[in-house]
C-alpha cells in the first residue's frame, strides 16, 4: 500500500500560537484567492459538532483543494520565499533525514534574487554548473523550478538587456546536456516523460533565437559621453574590467580604445587578478623580443586553470548554525541583522561566502 501521509525525512511541521492555542501554518506559496469555489468549513461541520474526524476531514480537503488549484495556475509546484534555509547531511535524534540540492532549489528565493542586479550574475553562474552536471539529480519540482526561474531570466534580459552573454553560455550548456540525456543517453535519466523534455529543448532554442535576434538600442545621452572622457579615466575603466571578453568587445568600438585595449600593462593586471605567480612560472610566454606577452599568457592560463569569480553578492554560510541564507547587505549595516537566527556570540566570525561552484559542493553526500 503507498504511503500518502507526510513525507518522513521533513523537518516538521511549522506551527504559530494564537488566543486558542497553538496552529499549524500551511504553506502553499503565496495566498490563495478562490472566493467564488470556497469550501465552507462551519456549514459542513456544524451538523455534526461532535465528531472531531469530520472537521480534520473537512479541513484536509479544503486544504488539498486549494493546493490543486494553486499548482494547475501556476508553473511551479511549490513556491517559497525562505531566506535561509538548513543545510543537514545526517540523520540525528532531533533530525531526521538530508536537504538536497532540489529542496534548496525550492526553499530559498532564488526569483527575487535574478531582480537585484548584484546577485544576477551569482544565480545565472549557479544555474549554469547545475545544467552541465546536475540537472538529472533534481527532483520533479526542483526540475519544474528550475526551468521556471530560467524562464524569468531569459526574460530579464530580453527587458533590460543585461549581460546576454552569460545567459547565452547557460542556454547553450543547458541544451547540449540535455540532448544528450534525452537523445545519446536515454529517457531513464530524466524524471517525467521524454516528450516534456524534448519542448523544453525546443522552447529553450526559441530562447537562444531571441537572445541571438536581440538589439540593444543606442543610449541617448545629453551629459559627457564615455569617448568625452580623458584617456586615463579611459584606462582606469577598462583596468575594472575582470572579463577579457569584456576588454576586448569595448576595444573594437573606437581606434582609442582599441589601443588602450592593447595594453601590456592592462593584461599584466588581469593576469594578476585571476592567476597566482606560482601559476605564471609554469607557462611563461614570451615574446621574439623576449618579453612577457601578457596577453597571450592571460589565454594560455585560463586553458590550464579556473578563474577567479567575483560577483556582487553571494549566499553565505554559516558554520555555526549550518544555515544557508542570503545576506541583506543594508540590514546588516542599518540593523546588525546576521541574516539568520544565530546563536553564536560573535555570528559575524562563523559566516562565509558561497561560490557557485561550493554550494553544488555544499549537498555531494
């Protein structure tokens, strides 16, 4: 006989204290609004006062109602807004069972986090590492998830036109694994029917299509132009810059900046950036003159070793608690607000910041 009862391995039920006692709260993302289909509870109940079971009964189908129809109207089949969340890797005696990478897909607000502009590049790069070599170990929700925030980043940048080409790598790794899984591999990889996948695959080339067919209008700008400005200011700009796709697409748009582009100085920096000096020893390039084409060796390194992320926010982890959160910059300056319910005396000592990379790492049992 199939368990259809509550799912063991969860941490609990969540509960709130009122007037008359303690309640359970039910989470089914945001409010449901039904108020032409809604299920009166005192009318069904009040005949029968007296037997508890038929108001447990009565309540559980309402509640199972409002849960259907909450998943036919949205994309998503569960909806949370959690700023943290529990990162547990045993069983204990006050806990029972693991988080995975789909309950924390789930749980933390991911959707919000692509509209702040400091952790878009965080969440995009995050995305990325789970279509090249995690996608088959999400559940069904986590899948069904994950393709739904995917979509609202698509449509981010189709609107703002912000970094399309970091949305662009993701789709393209995103679609090559997934042809290999539904195609070379087989459909008994992927959780639901192969169909599905195969028009995801479709919608996420129609995705590409759009970004590849995307114009970005010229800015109209009545102040002091970025060509206006003197060649050093131009220069320290471009010495910002830690993408050398960036340095060299900034570079084709005037014979100046091609130039300052050019820079042995500017590579020298962003080899710096990125690489040690233990790691310069090893691939020397030089030049016929016999000096260091930094340019060169910027290339030559990046083949042999990953490159140094910098993103404007990131999840945090706290080793005290073994909470993983996002971290509200301006609270914690305004309110010393840790981000979660910590109960270390010094909570800012325990925290560190999560790179992509680690936190796939963070649920590999």
């Amino acid at each position: 006989m199939p368990f259809l009862g509550k799912d063991w391995r969860s941490p609990g039920w969540s509960w709130k204290k009122t007037d008359d006692g303690w309640k359970r709260i039910i989470f089914y993302g945001h409010e449901l609004e039904d108020n032409n289909k809604e299920i009166d509870l005192k009318a069904l109940c009040s005949d029968n006062k007296e037997n508890v079971f038929v108001g447990e009964v009565c309540e559980l189908a309402s509640a199972k109602r409002k849960k259907d129809l909450y998943n036919n109207n949205t994309k998503s089949q569960f909806v949370f807004t959690d700023k943290w969340i529990y990162v547990q890797k045993g069983s204990t005696k006050e806990r029972h069972g693991y988080c995975t990478l789909g309950e924390a897909l789930n749980r933390l607000d991911f959707s919000s986090a692509i509209q702040d502009l400091s952790r878009f590049n965080y969440v995009a790069k995050l995305f990325q590492l789970i279509a090249r070599s995690q996608l088959r170990n999400l559940s069904g929700a986590a899948q069904k998830n994950y393709f739904n925030i995917l979509e609202k980043i698509v449509r981010k940048v189709l609107d703002d036109h912000y970094n399309p080409r970091l949305v662009k790598d993701l789709l393209q790794d995103l679609s090559s694994t997934l042809h290999s899984l539904a195609i070379h591999v087989g459909r008994c990889v992927l959780v639901g029917n192969v169909n599905i996948w195969l028009c995801r695959l479709k919608t996420i080339h129609e995705w590409k299509q759009q970004l590849n067919n995307l114009h970005i209008p010229k800015q109209i700008c009545n102040g002091v132009s970025f060509n206006e400005l003197p060649l050093h200011t131009q220069n320290d700009i471009l010495c910002k810059l830690s993408d050398a796709c960036d340095i060299i697409n900034l570079g084709q748009a005037t014979p100046t900046l091609q130039s300052l582009s050019e820079s042995s100085i500017l590579w020298k920096k962003l080899c710096h950036f990125h690489f040690s000096d233990k790691q310069f020893c090893k691939n020397l390039v030089l030049s016929k003159s016999d000096h260091v084409d930094w340019k060169l060796m910027y290339f030559t390194l990046r083949k042999h070793y990953p490159m140094r992320e910098q993103y404007g926010d990131t999840l945090h982890f706290c080793k005290h608690c073994s909470i993983l959160f996002w971290q509200d910059r301006h609270l914690t300056l305004l309110l010393k607000d840790c981000g979660h319910p910590c109960t270390a005396i010094d909570p800012d000592s325990c925290l560190m910041p999560i790179s992509p990379q680690h936190f796939i790492e963070l649920f590999q049992f």
